[in-house]
C-alpha cells in the first residue's frame, strides 16, 4: 500500500517535471510565446486561487465536523425531503475515492437508509466541488450553475426511479 502511495508522489513530480521541461523548450524555440503562455497560466491561477481556498477550507471544515455514520438516522423510510436534501448536499461535499465510500454505505443501508437516497448520493457526486473554480473560470458562473443544477435534478430523478423499482 505505502508503495501505491510513494508512486503517486512521484508522480506529481514528474509532471511538474515535464511540464517544467516543456515551458524551458518552448522558451528556447520563442521566448516571446513561452512568456505569454506563462502569463496566461498564472492569470488563471490568480482567478481560480481564492476560490480554491475557500473549497479546501470548507472541506477540511466539514469532513473534521461532520461524521457519515451520524447521518444514519436522517436516512430511513421516513426521511422526506430532509432526507433527499441530505443525500444530495453530502454527495456534493463528498471526495475521495468511490471505493472508499462503499463500505460506509454499505453500513448506513443495514441500518435502514434508503436505496432511492444512496443512488442520489453517488449521482450527485459528479459535482466535484475542487473543479468548482475550474469551471466558473473556462465556462463561466451562468454554464457551471446550470450544469450543477441538472447533475442534482438528474441525482434526484436517478434516486427516485430507483425507490420506484424497489417499489
């Protein structure tokens, strides 16, 4: 396992490495395109920067504070809305690994939370909160908060086709 991680370090810098290497060839071909393209790079890094800050903050905040197993009880038959607001709100604010997550929901359904909602949770975490920035940053406030709403319209939808089959 310690391996697996040590190669994902490494990793990391080698495409600094590389990215390094390609800026040093670009400036040895035309100085003049390699600045600008450095410029460009940091401009969007001083716009997406604040944000990013903010998204870590907050889910360094949130993953200390809120722990998964206590959500068990907001998850059964009679959750309503509460309980689709939960599953949607935490599939956006979950990250990590799906793998990670299947054991723990594994548990929160032995403890009766609803299929319809764990599907919700899954589907909504399509929205990955880091690449918020990203995307306002490319496309723009307007594209990125439709999109998110359709992903949560479409977990939602998801979720409940599921409660229907098992119906």
């Amino acid at each position: 396992m310690k391996e697996k991680v040590k190669a994902k370090n490494r990793s990391g810098w080698i495409l600094l490495g590389i990215t390094v290497v390609l800026y040093g060839y670009a400036a040895f071909l035309d100085t003049a395109i390699a600045l600008n393209a450095m410029n460009k790079s940091l401009d969007v890094l001083k716009m997406i920067a604040p944000i990013l800050l903010i998204v870590f903050f907050l889910m360094a905040v949130l993953n200390t504070f809120i722990k998964p197993k206590s959500i068990a009880k907001y998850l059964g038959e009679k959750s309503g809305y509460k309980g689709w607001t939960l599953a949607l709100v935490s599939g956006v604010l979950s990250h990590g690994s799906t793998l990670v997550w299947y054991p723990m929901l594994s548990e929160l359904r032995k403890h009766g939370a609803r299929d319809g909602l764990i599907v919700a949770f899954f589907y909504a975490r399509a929205i990955k909160l880091p690449w918020i920035p990203v995307m306002i940053g490319y496309f723009g406030l307007g594209f990125t908060l439709v999109l998110s709403f359709y992903i949560l319209l479409g977990a939602l939808l998801q979720g409940l086709l599921m409660e229907r089959m098992k119906a």
